[in-house]
C-alpha cells in the first residue's frame, strides 16, 4: 500500500508570488525540493481545511508541467487530500479551473503556469493558488504561503502512486488506509458548457457561417499554441461552424513553438499579419494560459483592451447571462485608461479602479457589486468566473457583433463618438537591472510627492499639462478593507491625463518597467494614439529620467 514519506527540507529564498503567483525560470524549479517546497506551503497555508478536501489542478501545456502535477498527487495525497480533479494531460486554462473550482465547489486549485511569459527548458514555470471563489489568493494568502516558504523543514509526500494522467478516468488510491481519488477529467467539457449558458451560440454561429443575406464573418483565432488550442478547437470548429483556415497555432505546445505566448502587437505579430493580408473581419489571440485577449478588426484595426473593457459595458444587455443576472457594477485596474468610467457615468452603474492583479477584482464580485472588469493588459472578464476569460472576452465580442450587425471599427467609432475617445499607450521596458530601476522608482516617488510638483506645469510639442494630483496608488478593498500600498506611481494632470509607473510583479528575473500614458480626448476621436499621445510621453520621459536609469532609449514593446 502507498504511504506516506516525511522529507526532510531547507527552505529557498524568493517564494513570494507576484502579482499572479510564483514565477521562476523551469530551472530555478528543477533545484532539488524548490517545488516540493512550494506546494506543501501552499497545502499548510490551508490546513485547517486540507484534510478531506477537494482541489482542482491543471496548466497550460508548457514544459514542466506533467512533472509537477505528479509532484502535486504524491504530495496532496500525503496530505490527507480526498481527492483531486486533474485535467487530461495536466491541461486546464485558468478560465477553465476557475469555472471548475466555482461548479464543483473545491476548497480551491493549483494553476500550473506562468501565463504569458515564455515556455520551454530555459524560460519560465509557475504555480499559482486558487482559493474557493475559483480567484487567485488575495494577498494575506500569498503572504501566509510566502511566510511558510522561509520556515519549511519537511514536506510530505506519496512517492508510490503512479497515476495516468493522459488517461480520463477515476483512480482510487490506498494511502495510510484512506481512500485518495484523482478523477482526470476532460480539459474543456466543463468549460464549453459554462460558455454555451452564458452566450447564444446558434446567433454566433449563424453570424461565423453567414446566411443568404449576409455573408460569413471571417474570424481568425490565434491560440499561440497555448493551452486554448483544444478549447478553440471545440467551441469554434464543433460548436461554431468555423473552419480550419478559421483557427491558427491550435496544438498547445510545450515551449509555445518559441514564440512569447502573449497577444499583443508585438508577439502577436503573425495574427495581425494574417488578418492585413487576408479576407478577415476578426482576429483574436490569446496568451499561454488562456486568460488574455486581443482583439483585431479588419485590417488589423486595433481595439485596445481598455477600450474593448468599455465596449463590452456598453454592449453587455446583449448577452443573456447579463440578461438574467442583470449588470452590477464595472472595475478596470489603476493604470487602464478610463473609457470604462464614462459608460458607468452614463448607465448609472458603480465603477472601482484597483490594484493591477485580477485577485483584486473578487471581493467585489463575491459582494455582487461587480459585472465587469479588465485590465490594460490584455485582461477582460467577468463574474461568471473569478479569473479573466480570453475566450470568454471573444465570444462576447462577437455577441456584440452578431447583435448590432456592425463591424468592430464600426463599433470603436461609434463607442468614441458617444463617449470621446481615451488613447492610451503602455510602454515596456523589459529584463532592465533592477538596481537602476528600483533607484529611478524611489527617485520619481520622491520628486512627485515633494511640495510644489503639484501645480507644477509641464510643456512638450505644444501642449501644456498642470500637475492636479501625484501619489504612490493605494488601494482600500471596500469588502474586507484590506490596503494594498505602492501600486503605482501618477500623475494626473488638470485635464484627466495621466501618466502611471511601476515596476511588472511578473517577471522572473531583473527588472520590467511599465510605463502608461492615458489621454482624453472628447472630439478628436480617430487619430493615432502614438502620434496623440507623444507629448505626453515625451514629458513622462523628462519627469522620470527613465532613459537614464535604464540606459535604454526605446521600450521591448510599445502597445
Ligand atoms: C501583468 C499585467 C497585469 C496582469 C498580470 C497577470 O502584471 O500588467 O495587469 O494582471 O500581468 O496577467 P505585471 O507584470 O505588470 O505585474
Ligand atoms: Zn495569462
């Protein structure tokens, strides 16, 4: 009969999840016991309910995984975890183990990913914590994990249960004389029947294949050979009428074919080129692990996230979900421009701006304050789980694409004639040293809250900006009035502009440093958000001497 081992232990340096879990580079996790370690912290932080419970695992496919959900039985089974729901291969989107945490009523999950970043031997893993809403830990979980990360003298562990996890199945284990359960269940049947209540796939499909009046609208999916692959597989080719030249990159692949799974302009690339080229009215990606967006229209006419955030508010009444929940509250994180504020202004809805990290989103949907939510960074979602949905955010895309009879730069020029328009542009400077940058971080903090820069004026290509306001972002959660500090410095200036910095909780090794320019604009609504927004770019750059500090005199990525 399998038992259990005690295994004696050193704790590592550096466990503390980020903004959305640990993220380390696949060969910080192959150190002996680095992951072990992990794990049993995050069982112990649980332990008054660990026993007996039930948790949800999966990942998104990349390299690594298989080994740590087999880490991941061998250890739950030592701690008197009743059973564990496994998806097939170790493959679950994030979307998809919150859907499943929320359906089945688990104690939480473990999600194996470190999303968006690259995959592969020499790039990154990560594992991340899901509490019983089906949302990532807030932050007094992480930090309890954190805590027992730098303590840990022994994890335990099953070494002899060998469980088959490519195999659907339940599979029952004899550990210490309990009975331990590992059902591996498919990786997208939960997730596919969630989505076809929420939004009315006979009209999406209707709109994919066309009709003798309207002819098909021509979408191209791009899974980046990240974990949505076989969700977009059964939604858009069994359930949606689309076809193979409809769907790209569907096969998930352990280091993502090499690319950098992560649908922006940049990495994104090859999609925004297929959609220039070819006869496509849509064009959509998704990252790694399945929770971001980007959305593309003919041509590749670009809808910033921030954007399709308040164009899904404006539009929600046309998917019946909303239309039987009805439409609570929206929230966008701190530094996603402020389109959303608008349509909440107009449809007398609440609107909360919080801390960059969806874990800050859950509160208020667990509250029913909140329907709506996103994030600058490719992030859109919604109640109907606690996790951001890519697949989720195109359905409802092309909801409100079926429904209005529109085009998506249709819709965007509709959306700014109503509202005026908020360009807006993140600069990233990837992997720069962290010394520099943590000095340029303390440097501006200091500037901008010192008496006088608020009034102070500032000029660039004509135009004139007057401090109104600057500060360290800190956040009070209106739930459980938990504070979140330094989220981010801004400045904020007479006319609503704003500029935000700091510094990515993503990363795996040296610094990112992110830089947000948001800019309101009420009739100038259709020119380019580069050449808009330069000025106000130009005067970020000054205030903060961020080329300086970083020695770099371009951003890795301009969105
Ligand atoms: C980034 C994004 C943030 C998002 C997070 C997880 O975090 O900026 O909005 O919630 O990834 O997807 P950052 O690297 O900026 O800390
Ligand atoms: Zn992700």
């Amino acid at each position: 009969m399998p038992s259990t081992v005690v295994v004696n232990t050193t704790p590592y340096e550096g466990q503390k999840p980020g903004t959305s879990g640990l993220r380390k580079k696949v060969k910080v996790f192959l150190q002996e016991n680095y992951t072990e370690n992990f794990i049993q912290s995050i069982l112990d932080a649980n332990k008054d309910s660990i026993v007996g419970s039930t948790l949800v695992v999966g990942g998104d496919g990349r390299y690594l995984l298989k080994e740590v959900v087999q880490k991941i039985i061998k250890i739950s089974a030592a701690n008197g975890v009743a059973k564990l729901l496994v998806g097939q291969h170790g493959i679950l989107s994030t979307p998809a183990v919150s859907c499943i945490i929320r359906k089945y009523k688990t104690l939480g999950g473990i999600v194996l990913t470190a999303s968006h970043n690259p995959g592969g031997i020499n790039n990154d893993f990560g594992i991340k914590f899901n509490c019983s809403n089906g949302g990532p830990a807030p932050d007094n979980t992480t930090n309890e994990i954190y805590k027992l990360t730098t303590e840990i003298k022994q994890y335990k562990i099953v070494p002899d249960i060998d469980c088959p996890i490519d195999k659907l199945g339940v599979y029952d284990f004899t550990v210490d004389d309990r009975t331990f359960t590992v059902v591996i269940i498919d990786s997208v049947n939960d997730y596919v029947t969630y989505m076809k209540e929420i939004f009315e796939f006979p009209k999406i499909k209707a709109l994919i294949q066309g009709s003798d009046q309207r002819k098909p609208f021509n979408v191209l999916i791009d899974s980046m050979h990240g974990v949505t692959g076989p969700y977009v597989k059964r939604i858009f080719l069994e359930e949606l009428g689309a076809t193979e030249s409809n769907v790209s990159r569907i096969n998930p692949l352990e280091d993502f074919g090499g690319a950098h799974p992560d649908p922006n302009l940049t990495y994104a690339a090859d999609l925004v080129n297929a959609v220039k080229k070819g006869d496509f009215d849509f064009g959509a990606a998704f990252d790694g692990d399945g929770d971001r967006n980007m959305i593309i229209g003919r041509d590749a006419f670009f809808v910033t996230p921030s954007d399709s955030l308040a164009v899904l508010a404006n539009n929600l009444h046309h998917i019946p979900y909303f239309q039987r929940t009805g439409i609570h509250g929206y929230a966008r994180s701190m530094p996603t421009a402020a389109a959303v504020d608008r349509v909440a202004k107009k449809n007398g809805k609440e609107i909360f701006e919080v801390p960059t990290g969806w874990k800050y989103f859950g509160n208020l949907m667990d509250a029913g304050r909140l329907s709506l939510c996103g994030e600058e960074s490719f992030g859109t979602g919604s109640d109907h789980v606690r996790e951001k949905d890519g697949v989720w955010a195109v359905l409802a895309w092309l909801s409100v694409v079926a429904a209005t009879g529109r085009s998506v730069q249709e819709i965007l020029e509709q959306h700014w004639q109503e509202f005026g328009r908020n360009y807006f542009t993140r600069y990233d400077y990837e992997e720069c040293a962290s010394a520099p940058c943590n000095e340029m971080m303390t440097y501006l903090e200091k500037k901008i809250t010192e008496t006088g820069f608020v009034g102070s004026v500032h000029t660039s290509g004509g135009k004139t900006y007057v401090v109104k306001l600057a500060d360290n972002f800190s956040y009070m959660d209106p739930i459980d009035q938990s504070v979140a500090m330094k989220q981010g410095l801004r400045i904020i200036f007479e006319d609503g502009s704003r500029i935000v910095m700091r510094l990515s909780g993503t990363g795996s090794s040296g610094a990112t440093v992110r830089l947000y320019i948001d800019s309101y604009e009420a009739s100038n609504v259709t020119g380019d958000a580069q050449v808009m927004l330069k000025p106000l770019i130009d005067v970020a750059l000054d205030i903060s001497k961020l080329q300086a500090y970083t020695g770099r005199d371009a951003p890795t990525v301009i969105t």
